[in-house]
C-alpha cells in the first residue's frame, strides 16, 4: 500500500497517513491538511511508528493520525 503524509495546518502538531493522495478521510475539524510526502509500499515509517498497524488504522478508518512531541 502507498501512504500519503499530511500534516495540520492549525497548531496542534497533528500529523495524518492516508491511502489517498488528497486525504479526503481526514477529519476536517483538525484541518486544512497539507500533503506533506508519500511512502512507496516497501518504505519505512518514520518516528518508530509500525506499518502494519498504520496501513491497518487506514483500512478500518481511512487515515491514522499522530502527534509530533515538542523537543525537550
């Protein structure tokens, strides 16, 4: 599966995955998003995050969200 990245564009460092390049399954009411990059099938997520588990959040829901940690 190809994963298209998003990010928030309002200040709540929310960040999305998406199996559609337009992200028309991110929720509007942490928008506007704006694409970010994609992840060809084979790539690896970056921060630690699984694949399976973030390719299986956008088969059940359509995208799965995560939020960045402010730098200590």
């Amino acid at each position: 599966m190809k994963i298209y990245t998003f990010a928030s564009e309002a200040p709540s460092r929310l960040f999305a995955f998406a199996g559609d390049r337009a992200g028309s399954s991110l929720p509007a009411q942490h928008g506007p998003w704006k694409s970010v990059g994609e992840l060809g099938r084979n790539e690896q997520i970056q921060h630690g995050l699984d694949r399976r588990q973030v390719e299986q959040a956008i088969c059940e829901h359509g995208y799965q969200m995560w939020r960045m940690k402010k730098a200590p």
